[in-house]
C-alpha cells in the first residue's frame, strides 16, 4: 500500500463529496489533522477507521488500498497485458523468419550433397536455388522487421 498514492486518492474522493477535510472528520469522529495526514501520505488510517472511510466515501476497501477506482485499476492492467502480447508476437514473428533463413541455409548445404546423374544434378541446382533464395528472402524480412520496430 502506497501512502501518498492512498493520500491522494482520499483527497480526491472527499473534493468530489465536496467536503472540507474537518466535515469528512466530524463524519469518521476523528480531527481534521488527521484527515490531512492522511492525505499527504504521511501516515495511513488505522485498520478500525477503514471501513467507515470507505462507506463515507463509497469506496471499496481494495479501492483504497490501491489507491484508484478499480475500473481504472483493471484498465491500466489490461493495457499492459496487451502490450505484453504485442511483444510476444513481435517475437514470434521474427523467430519464424529466423528459422527461414536457417532452412534456406541447410537447403543449401544438402544440395552439395546430391550429384551424379542428371536428375540428381538438377534437384541439387533447384534445392541450391530455392535455399539462397529462402535466405535472401528471410535476412530482407528479418532486416525490416528489425528497422521497422
């Protein structure tokens, strides 16, 4: 629980009940300088004083231990969740070409392999061509992909 995040939050809520710091502590039974303690973050209200803060300024208990509505709670949780997932198909995105170009590149280096008659001649020429191609393909790809973000 932060302090000042809490203070501020109850200032804020009390202003929108268009209360004086001494009305909302007529309310709770405690003096205004504790109202403005709390405020300014310099001590939080005992356990015994929560829940009546809360039902004055019709807050939840979870409300005033963060510090923020809870709608705003989840939509600040939500936005990061989000941007989270972006990352990750940012990632996956760039590991598929990756694995583009090694292909190519094992392409490639089978064809040195195949040889002797005619047939054999032209598959090791078209699995040496599809592979460089596959790699010059993939390192573009990968090259903007990487420039771009």
């Amino acid at each position: 629980m932060n302090a000042k995040k809490t203070g501020v939050y109850l200032a804020t809520k009390r202003r929108k009940k268009n209360w004086t710091q001494q009305q909302l502590a007529e309310k709770l039974g405690v003096s205004s300088k504790t109202i403005s303690k709390w405020e300014r973050g310099l001590c939080l209200p005992d356990y015994s004083m929560i829940e009546a803060l809360c039902q004055q300024l019709s807050i939840t208990v979870s409300e005033l231990l963060a510090g923020q509505d809870e709608k705003e709670a989840r939509h600040v949780e939500l936005e990061n969740l989000l941007e989270r997932v972006s990352q990750l198909e940012k990632q996956r995105s760039l590991l598929s070409l990756v694995v583009m170009v090694l292909m190519g590149m094992i392409m490639m280096q089978l064809s040195h392999g195949i040889g002797g008659s005619v047939v054999q001649d032209f598959m090791s020429g078209a699995l040496l061509g599809m592979g460089a191609g596959i790699c010059v393909v993939g390192i573009f790809l990968v090259v903007y992909q990487i420039v771009s973000n």
